[in-house]
C-alpha cells in the first residue's frame, strides 16, 4: 500500500518540491509530485509536519474534503485487484496503525520519564521550513551538527566502554551486538538504535514483511546491523556469553611413587601331586577344598584370599599333575611369593623339579615348605641336601632360601609359615596404585549354566567395581557381578585381589590382561580392533616376492643375490631365542657372550640383541618387550621398579650370578622353543587264521596273537604281502562271545579294524602307539 507525494504535501500544508526535497536528503529517490513511498514512512512523515505546525481544521472544511479527495485518487489503481490483494493491503493497513499507536506510545513515555540529572525543557521553536528530527536522522543545520552524516550512514551514539546488558536479552558491546536467536523484531530494533515500526519499514524495503513479536533470520539481522554500524555476533542457546579457556587436561603418571600404596602378597603354592598343596591350602583357608576335586588332585587354579594378623594374603593352589604344567608355569608368573611344598617322605620329584623350575624363572620369591614331617619315613635333612644339590640352600644350612617344617594335615607351624610370608612381603615392599586405570589378569576362565561366560581374574592394580568396562583381547565385558571364593558378593576389589567376575562377551582365554576403559562402548571397540588385527596377523604371508626377485636377476651374474634372498627367507622362518644381556664388568658379559656363540643349533638361531655393563633398567625391559627378547642379569642389581615393569609387560628375567647355570638356562629354554619328535613303538602283531562274515558288508578277523599286546583303540594296519593294505584303529576286539579290552600274545581273538572288511587268511595286522620326545638342539 503507497502514498503519492502530492496527497502528502495536500496534507501537511507543503508544497510537493518540499516533501521530495526532504525525501531525497534522507536517501529516497523521488523523481516527481505522482512517485509514491510506502504508507509507514508517509504516516510517520505526516505525524512530524502535523507536530511542528499544528492546525486545526473543521470536519467539513474544503481543505479535508480535498484531503479525501487526493488520498481516494492515490489509492486508485490501473488495475483490477484480487481478493487476495485486499486482504493484504487490509492486513498491512492494520499492522501500520498498530506500529503507529505503539511508537507514539513509546515517544510520550519516554517524554513523560523526568531524567534524574537536569529537569525537562520545552523544545526550542523551530522554523516552519526546518526538517523534524526522524531515523534515519539526516540533519542538514550546521549549527546543530557540524558535519552530517550521509544518508546510507546515520549517525550513531558513541559506544559505551562497557559492555550494556539489553532488556531483550542481548548485550552491546560497542559496536558489537551479541544476541540469542530467536531475533524478535521489537527486541532487535532496540539494540540497533531504531524503532520498531521503522525497522520494520527498513524490512520491507528488502522484501521482508514482519510483525513487531516475529522473528526474524539471523543472515537478515547481520545484514541490517552491518547497515547501521553494528557488528552482531550471535551465539546458540547453550553457549555462554563469555566462554572460558578450556582447562589442559594435566597426564598423570599413575606408577608416581606418591599415588602407590602397599597391598597384598599373591602367594603360589607349587610342588608334585600329592605332596599336600591343595591340604595345606586347606588348612590356611579353614575349609574342605581336597574334598571338592575330582580324585583328590587339583583340577583348577584356586585363587583365595585370607586375614592373618590384620593383613591380607592370596593365595593360589596350582595343579600338580604333570597335564597341567601350562597352569602351574602361568600361576608363577602371576606372583610374588613362590612356596614350593616338598613331602618330608618323599624329597624332591619329577613335578617338583619342573615347579623349581617355574618359581626360579619368574620373579618371586622363593619358600620351601616341608610337609608331612609327622609321617613315617620324613627325613628333613635329606630334603634339605636336595635342595643344596639344586643351589637353593635353606637359610639354617647357610642359604637364602626361607624353609619351614610344616605338617599341613595336623595345622603345625602354619603360622610361622603365614608370618614367613609376611617378612617377604615386606621385605619386597609390594605397593600399587589403587586409583590408576584398572589392570587385570585372568587366571581362569569357563562357561557356566545359568551365568554364562565367567572368569576369575586378579586385580594388578587400578580398583575393579560394578559397572566397569574393560577389554581382554578380543573379548570385553562390562562388570555385572564380582564375588569372591567364598560366594560372598562384592562391591569393589582393590589390587590383590581375586575375583570372579561377570558380564563378559565371550570367554576370556587364561593368562590375558584385562585394561579398563571409559565406558561398554569403547570396550566393544577395542575388543573388535583387537579381532580385527589378530586376523591380520594370521593372514600374512610368508613368501609374497620370491618370484619377483627371481625374475629380476640373471641366470649367472646374479646367482649370489638369490641364494642370499632364500638364506634371508630361510632364516626368517627359523625359529629364533633373543636374549639381552646385563653384567657386572665387561668380562664377564664378554664371557657370557662367548659361551653362549658356542651354543650350536641348526633348528634354533640365538640373537643377543644387546649387551651392556650396570644394573637392569626399565629401557632394558622395553627393549625386551619390543623385540620379544629375555633379560639375563649376571651378578648385577635391578633398577627399582625393574620388577614390577617386567611383570607388566610380560619380559622373563633371569638373575643369576653363576655363568652355568645361565648358559644351561639359555638352552633348556631354544629346546623348549621346538616341536617334539614323533616316534612310532610298535605294541602287538596278530596273524589272521580265519574270516567270519557277520553281514554282507562286515566281517571280524580270527587271528592269533604273535607278539606283544593287542588293544582295543590303539592304532593299526593292515599288512598284505608286506604291503600295508590299510590303516585305522582296532574298532572291535573279542575273546569268544566277550569284549575285551586287551589280548595277549599265545592267546587267540577276534578283531576288526574300523571302516575295514576284506580280510584275508595270512593278513598280519600290527599295532602302534606315538610317543613325543623333546628335541635336542
């Protein structure tokens, strides 16, 4: 809806050159009397010509019927309007004389408000002819302004030095405006200095039609602000009006000696079947576990944790059958007290040699513990000359190796022994950090009905609570349940201490480390990249440019550079023991190096990877652990923390100060690398006398029994003329109507092999079983 300029001057009493004049200062480009600008402005310009020249007219005066008349040709239009045009030009009408009624309300408030510095003046005259004072402010009287701004420019206030909370929410800061969407037109013209009917005559100068209370577009309020000088910055609900500089999250070392507190011994019980482990465990506990175990031996790794005189000690009850060897060598491992239980009656035997063995490679530390002192044939003496013959002396014949006298049936000198593994504990001043990120070990793991996928582990350090979310390799878990060994539900376990746990994906494998992290999420992540690289690992290849070299070169000039490429392949595929060697004087490393170069093995390749004079370091122990390598310390001490940084990262350190014993070490460990030779033992040859057909398809063998034993299950063939015919097992065998497990020699039988039937007289079946034996270097 417009207004020409002519039906403006009729009203105001101007002339039309007048009102163009005064439009064209304030940056409209009037081009004659018929132009017309929007109804806002000319309203507003009608009201400040009818302040500075009030007149009163009579209703039916000539001058308003012409008034009327001049209004009622502006409105004419060309052209015929739509409903649609009416109703906008209606609502248009409506929302201006609202925005009119609201800015002449705002004028006599501010008017009528006495300002508290200097009472309020009466205006001073001013000449008909003067321009009133409107936005945008176009003063043009040198003796009110001394230079007047353009008309695209007007002048502004001087900026605060401050910054000015609005009324509307937003802060000006200068000439930067700093506001909270949504941009409310009436809130936005007040911090910009304008009015809000004529903001919005400003909006509807670029295409934008918009009430006092909506909102308008953040680029529209940048746009508009820039005009009037203002820089806006506007910030989203949530962000704070003066951010705050970010705090540098600080890398604590959790190993600082400051966060480490003493905890618990984990203690091990190693020694044969038999010798009464799992009955002095028994009796340390105060609970019937020999009862619980399939035949009296130990089945599992025990893990159980008991007081005694105030203090807290684990123990762990490792089997002592030789199928379990794995088992006794990882619960080793794990701790820091080794007591080897040798039977008075019986001294040192196969499975306590292999436990020596065990306790000696790990870090720990050494007790003996003689058992069954009360039973008949006990000889402490002659136990204790075994273990002088094996270089562990016990403390009374002069050593270093603490033994006690123990009767683990009848609880004599259990205390002593408890209180001996106290000393140690103190003596090796265990301490962790029970704050850290929460580390593991699994010691033992199974599937059970009803509570699925468990596993006991023990804490290394860090506290294990409910709700915890850690990784095992390719396995993560999110705490559900923890309990301890006497079925009692915990809410946390600090280091030291075994517990089972519940809420894992999958079953862990024993041995495996468990880290703690942030939440289930990343646990699952790091669980899958574990999986992910593990495939990785197992699908490279071991020859991928063979070919390709060989191409390469010629048929003579380059014969050298091929054999070198299949002596660099073939080594690469050998089996290889690294060692990092640490001595006292530089002799003595010399020494040690010549003795083990003298070590000759075409199955398995030893490489020093270093050698050097001073203690063990923790460098050394990295060094290790990146090249897969063994420590051997000869007569030289460990830095502190060597210990525990080897424990942690998984590096066998071997401390010793005889040159022997190192060197038969070193080679005990590269047979150990190797596979064990199969040989075949021949166990009972039979001579089939007669065939008896059962069926159309089966048949038995009538044989005689030649040589040796014929058992049922035991591998056999089939030999036809000195050519062997078939292979298999003995899948039935039979004395006369019975089945029997074995037959002798001299004695007749019916057998048949699996999955054969055509026998023949003469046939000779021979039987076999496979024994492994360890290889030598």
């Amino acid at each position: 809806m417009s207004v020409r300029i002519h039906a403006i001057a009729k009203e105001t009493n101007k002339t039309s050159k007048e009102v163009i004049e005064l439009l064209a200062e304030r940056g409209y480009e009037i081009k004659s009397a018929s132009s017309t600008i929007d109804n806002i402005t000319a309203q507003s310009l009608i009201e400040e010509f009818k302040k500075e020249a009030p007149e009163v007219v009579e209703v039916n005066s000539p001058q308003v019927e012409e008034t009327k008349e001049s209004t009622e040709e502006s409105k004419a239009v060309p052209f015929v309007k739509t409903k649609k045009d009416l109703d906008r030009e209606k609502e248009d009408k409506e929302r201006a004389e609202l925005e009119a009624k609201a800015a002449l309300a705002d004028e006599q408030e501010v008017s009528s408000e006495p300002s508290p510095a200097k009472p309020v003046l009466p205006p001073e005259p001013e000449t008909a002819g003067a321009a009133p004072s409107l936005p945008p402010p176009p003063v043009k009287q040198a003796a009110v302004v001394p230079s007047p701004p353009s008309p695209a420019q007007p002048s502004l206030p001087s900026p605060p030095s401050t910054p000015i909370p609005d009324d509307s929410g937003g802060i000006v800061e200068g000439n930067l405006i700093i506001v909270k969407p949504p941009i409310v037109v009436r809130d936005f013209a007040g911090l910009i200095g304008l009015k809000p009917f004529q903001l919005i005559s400003e909006l509807m100068e670029m295409g934008i039609f918009a009430s006092m209370n909506q909102a308008i577009e953040e680029d529209v309020a940048s746009k508009v602000a820039k005009t009037k000088g203002f820089d806006l910055e506007i910030r989203h609900r949530g962000e704070k009006t003066e951010p705050k500089p970010k705090k540098i999250k600080e890398v604590v070392d959790e190993s600082d000696e400051k966060f480490l507190e003493p905890r618990p011994p984990i203690v091990c019980i190693l020694g044969h079947v038999d010798h009464g482990k799992t009955t002095l465990l028994d009796t340390i506990r105060k609970a019937n576990v020999v009862d619980g175990e399939a035949g009296g031996i130990t089945q599992h790794v025990g893990a159980y944790q008991i007081d005694h005189n105030g203090q807290k000690i684990t123990f762990l009850d490792t089997p002592g059958h030789a199928a379990f060897s794995k088992i006794r060598e990882r619960g080793a491992n794990l701790t820091d007290v080794s007591i080897l239980v040798i039977a008075a009656d019986d001294g040192f035997m196969p499975q306590s040699e292999e436990a020596l063995k065990f306790a000696q490679r790990s870090q720990s530390s050494l007790m003996v513990a003689i058992n069954k002192t009360d039973s008949k044939g006990a000889d402490i003496d002659k136990v204790k000359t075994q273990m002088q013959e094996r270089s562990i002396p016990a403390e009374d014949w002069g050593g270093d190796v603490v033994t006690v006298p123990i009767s683990a049936l009848k609880g004599e000198n259990i205390e002593e022994l408890l209180d001996m593994v106290l000393l140690q504990a103190e003596l090796m001043e265990l301490k962790a950090n029970p704050s850290a990120i929460t580390e593991a070990i699994v010691i033992e793991a199974r599937m059970e009905v009803g509570r699925g996928p468990t596993a006991t582990v023990i804490v290394q350090k860090g506290t294990l609570k409910i709700g915890d979310s850690f990784h095992c390799g390719s396995v993560y878990c999110k705490v559900k349940a923890l309990i301890d060994d006497q079925g009692n539900k915990l809410k946390s376990a600090p280091p030291s201490t075994p517990v089972n746990v519940l809420g894992w994906s999958e079953v862990p494998d024993c041995g495996a480390i468990c880290k703690g992290v942030k939440n289930e999420r990343v646990a699952r992540r790091e669980a899958d990249e574990h999986a992910v690289m593990e495939k990785k690992l197992l699908a490279i290849p071991v020859e991928e440019t063979i070919e390709e070299s060989v191409g390469e070169t010629g048929d003579s000039e380059n014969t050298a550079a091929v054999d070198a490429l299949f002596a660099a392949i073939s080594k690469s595929k050998s089996t290889a023991y690294r060692v990092i060697i640490k001595g006292d004087v530089r002799g003595s490393v010399e020494a040690l190096k010549d003795s083990l170069n003298l070590i000759e093995s075409d199955k398995v390749l030893l490489e020093i990877i270093h050698s050097d004079v001073g203690q063990v370091t923790k460098n050394d122990v990295k060094m290790a652990n990146t090249s897969n390598a063994d420590i051997l310390a000869f007569n030289v001490k460990l830095e502190n923390g060597v210990m525990g940084e080897a424990k942690h990262l998984g590096v066998q350190l071997y401390h010793n100060s005889i040159i022997y014993q190192l060197i038969d070490l070193v080679k005990e460990n590269m047979s150990e690398l190797l596979e064990p030779e199969l040989v075949e033992n021949k166990t009972g040859r039979a001579e089939v006398r007669q065939v008896f057909r059962i069926s159309k398809s089966r048949a038995v063998a009538g044989c005689m029994i030649m040589e040796g034993v014929i058992t049922r299950n035991k591998g056999a063939r089939l030999v036809r003329s000195g050519e062997v015919i078939a292979e298999g097992k003995i899948d039935t065998l039979r004395r006369f109507k019975d089945d029997v497990t074995e037959v002798k020699a001299g004695f007749e039988c019916g057998m048949r092999l699996d999955s054969f039937d055509k026998y023949e007289e003469g046939d000779v079946i021979e039987t076999f079983e496979i024994d492994k034996i360890r290889p030598k270097l």
